[in-house]
C-alpha cells in the first residue's frame, strides 16, 4: 500500500511503470474477499518518477 501527497500522485494512473524513494511506515491488514486477511507494507512516497506505461 502505497501513499503520499495528491501532487506526488496525481498523475499516477493503471498502467504506469513508476520508480519511487519510499519511506517503510510499518503495515496494513484488511480482509479479503474470500473472509480472510492479508499484510502488506505500508509505504509512503516520498519522490516519484514515471518512467512508462503499459
């Protein structure tokens, strides 16, 4: 799970390839679909670069 500012993200849309300077922030647990749940990192971005796109 990444975040950061609205200007950081913005123009960050699906398809992009992105390189990032993240900060690790700890994590977030939410359920799943099927009734379980998963983990991941949280990440907060602290620069951002598109470098492509699908």
């Amino acid at each position: 799970m990444v975040t950061g500012t609205v200007p950081l993200l913005v123009n960050v849309v699906s398809g992009d390839f992105v390189t990032m300077y993240v900060e690790v922030s700890g994590s977030h647990t939410y359920s799943t679909t099927l009734g379980g749940e998963t983990t991941v990192p949280k990440l907060n971005a602290l620069m951002l670069d598109v470098t492509g796109s699908n």
